[in-house]
C-alpha cells in the first residue's frame, strides 16, 4: 500500500511541475506586479520600484499557527 500511495504522490508531483500554464512566464519576461508588507510598515508594490535594481529574496520559515 505504501509503494502505491508513493508513486501515486510522486506522479502528481511531475505532472503539476512539467505542466506549464499557457500564461506562464518566459526568461526575459517582466515580473508580474504585486503588493507586500514594508519592514518599515505600510505596503510597497513592486511597479513603484519600476527602473531600480530590485532584489527579491525568498526564504522559508516555519509556520506555527497554534
């Protein structure tokens, strides 16, 4: 049962990764535009910081909701 459930998962896992929406982004395709939280409070959108180098850095942290 375990070796079922196994492939089933990682056979669901390949389809959603090799499957490519149609609107999907290409290289050299602008970066959608979205709004985040500031460190420094308020909101900040990423078409506002149109012409500056921009970095974005993704980290994972552990979410705990209890």
């Amino acid at each position: 049962m375990n070796k079922i459930l196994l492939w089933l998962v990682v056979s669901v896992f390949f389809l959603l990764v090799t499957t490519s929406p149609s609107n999907a982004l290409e290289v050299g395709d602008p970066a959608p535009d979205f709004e985040l939280e500031s460190t420094k409070g308020g909101k900040l959108k990423l078409s506002s910081l149109r012409g500056k180098n921009v970095l974005i850095n993704f980290y994972g942290y552990e979410f705990d909701p209890t």
